[in-house]
C-alpha cells in the first residue's frame, strides 16, 4: 500500500548529495517535504530535508523505509538499483521518476549509446571493447585519437581515458575495469549542454543552451546563453525533444552535447543526417536528474532544475523555462592535496560582487576537486557574457581550504 497521504506530500530521494539539498530547498515552497537515503551521516541533504534514512543506495531495507514514507520516489543519483527501485514501488504503490528502466540505459554507458542511435539521435562513433584486440580493431577503424570509457560509474571524468597512440594501450585498459566503450575522438567547437524535463501527459519542456567549460574533465563554468549562433541552438533544442522523446519516465535530464566544428555526414556520425550548415550536435551523456550544468537556473531561469523536477515527479505542472539575463555559474572545487576538514575562506569576495549568489553543499570533508559549492552571477548594467566569465573565475580563485 502507499504512504498514507497528508496535508503535506513527501518525495523520497535516493541520494542526499548537493542535488538532494537543492531538490529539498525547492520542493518545500510547493508544499513537498524530502526524505532521502544516503549512506553518509549527516549528508549535505540532511539539513534542509525532512529527514535522511542512512544507508547504501542500493540498500533495500533502506529502500523500502523510503517508499513506505513517500508519496513518490526519485533519486539525484545513478548509483541506485532499478530493479530495487522498480520491486519497491509495485510492492509501496509509490510512483518511480524517472522510470527504472531509462536508469537502467543510462547506467551502461553501450547500452546508452544503442539506444540513442537506435532512436536516430547523432552521437559519435562506438564500438564495445571486452579485450585488446576489440579495441585495436577501434582504432584501425577510427584512428588515434580515441576515448576509452567504462561501461559503468565514471563521473566527473572517472572512468574516461583518452589513448593518443599505441603506448598507451595497456595502461588505459588497467584504468578501466570491467566492460568499455571506445568512441572516435570528436572535433568539437563547444561542449554544450541542455536540462531538459518531462512532465504529465506528454508535456515537455528545454532551459536554454548553455556552454560548459571544463578543465581535468570537471565542469568549471557554464556560460548561458551559450555563445552558439541561433541554428546550433535550434538544433540542440531538437536533439535534446528527440532524447526525451527516446527516455521513459517524468523528471529532469542533463543532456550533455558536442558542437562540432563542421557539419559530419552519415557516413562518420550514428544518427541523422545534419541539419546545422555550420556543424553538428552530438549526444556524449545523459542524466537523469538535475545537473552540474543546471545550477545556473536557480538565480538564472524563471523556474529552477530543482523545481522542475520536483514538479515533474509529483505530477504537477512544469513552469516557464525562459531566461531571466545571461548568466554563468561557477563551481568551488577543493584545492587541497589530500582530504581533510573543509574550512573555507575568502567567500567574501563572492559575496560582495554585485548579483552573485553563493551555495554551499555542507560538505565536512574536502579533498582535491571535491565539488563543495557553485555560485552564480547574473548580468547588470551591460555586462558582456565574456566579462562575467572572466569575473567568475578570478572570484573563484579568491576561495580557499588551505
């Protein structure tokens, strides 16, 4: 049976990280209250939701405690089980958003990739890779340079190892355990990106284009609008409605994409053929869930990421998607050189600058590129995109863990 209903509905969320505490600050003016599952006590979460349950995502006593708590269930990470997932909210009645299944596809990096191409939407070119000799026939296919990628768990990086010649065969395959993917080296103009979201009945919605800056294959910046012409964001927004179209379940999706410098024939991309004249877009991964790249909306949008999927999830209706300025947000990393207590310094500065907004995640711990929060400026008195990307990386070097 489903959680008893009360003037108050409760969203349970596998996964109380930085997402899950943006997901429960924005659920609680909709009249939502969270509760999550995380395996860390005291999770960045734990503040501002209803409560936390702590234990592994993948747990199923914890599991289960959340779907006999919630009126629906999410998750802000890919590390759950779908199957788990899927058993608990037939067994609670509970409602599972995004669907199982679309977690399912988007944990196996190979299975993602089918898919997406099966679908007719443009990605670049793969092969599954099980030994050396899969990934030598890649190469003489595609040529130095290629992207190796671990079917399962790379984030942030994690997981992705580029091979530029022959040496670096054998150690790129120790570096990935288990199933890859090899996939051609793109020529991209820009990485883009996309938060897209569905809703009830078919609705669905796209934020703006954004353009992510990334530097050790981490997010550093995300610049909005992206500085693409018109056509390239008109057929990133047709990608982006296609993969939605392709993923099953109501929520938000990070949709992160390739701009390529020249238009690509069918013959070198899986999927349609193009229609920018001044290139290409091409899926590289999705997210179900909100994401790094989103953060902007919070200050930047009319409705947030946050919002919008908690909107989605508990089946009301989407809000607006338009931009209210251009906007860049901007990530805090640890700059430390090995993990310790996180006292920061010099946020100040942030905090000063005219339309800047800060957020911590309430992480204890830092270590060496932990993302322990974002801020954001929004656009004042003419400010041009490039000065706000110039002033968001000279603020961020002003905040320190040393």
């Amino acid at each position: 049976m489903s959680a008893q209903m009360t003037d108050t509905e409760t969203l349970g969320v596998v996964g109380g990280g930085q997402l899950g505490r943006m997901l429960a600050e924005a659920a609680a003016p909709l009249g939502v209250e969270v509760v999550v599952l995380d395996p860390t006590p005291e999770c960045p979460a734990s503040p501002v939701a209803r409560d936390q349950i702590v234990g592994d995502f993948d747990d199923e006593d914890g599991v289960q405690e959340l779907a006999a708590r919630a009126d629906y269930l999410t998750y802000e990470i890919e590390l759950a089980d779908p199957d788990l997932l899927e058993a608990v909210g037939d067994e609670y009645d509970v409602p599972v958003n995004p669907d199982p299944e679309t977690l399912r596809t988007i944990q196996d990096k190979l299975v993602q990739n089918r898919a997406l191409r099966d679908a007719g939407v443009p990605v670049p070119e793969f092969r599954q890779v099980d030994d050396r000799e899969d990934l030598e026939a890649a190469v003489e296919a595609f040529g130095y340079p290629v992207m190796l990628k671990a079917r399962e768990g790379g984030y942030d990086g994690r997981g992705n190892v580029p091979i530029t010649d022959e040496s670096d065969v054998d150690e790129a395959l120790s570096a990935v355990e288990g199933g890859a993917v090899v996939e051609e080296f793109v020529d991209f103009e820009r990485e883009v990106s996309i938060i897209g979201v569905k809703g009830t009945d078919g609705e669905t919605a796209t934020f703006p284009l954004g353009e992510n800056v990334h530097r050790e294959e981490i997010l550093r910046e995300t610049v909005v609008p992206a500085r693409s012409g018109e056509a390239v964001a008109e057929r990133a927004r047709d990608v982006a409605e296609d993969v939605l179209e392709m993923l099953s379940g109501r929520g938000v999706y990070g949709i992160e994409l390739f701009e390529t410098s020249e238009a690509r024939s069918a013959s070198n991309a899986s999927g349609d053929e193009p229609r920018a004249s001044e290139g290409e877009i091409l899926v590289n991964e999705i997210a179900p869930r909100p994401h790094n790249s989103g953060h902007y909306t919070i200050e930047g949008a009319l409705t947030s990421q946050f919002e919008q999927h908690a909107r989605a999830v508990t089946g009301r209706p989407l809000g607006a998607t338009d931009l209210r300025c251009p906007v860049v947000s901007a990530n805090v990393l640890g700059d430390v050189d090995e993990r310790r207590r996180a006292e920061p310094s010099g946020d100040d500065a942030i905090l000063s600058y005219p339309g800047a907004s800060l957020h911590w995640y309430g992480k204890h711990e830092v270590y060496p590129l932990r993302k322990m929060g974002h801020f954001t400026l929004v656009q004042r008195d003419g400010e041009s995109t490039d000065e706000l990307l110039d002033a968001a990386s000279d603020l961020r070097e002003e905040v320190t863990f040393q």
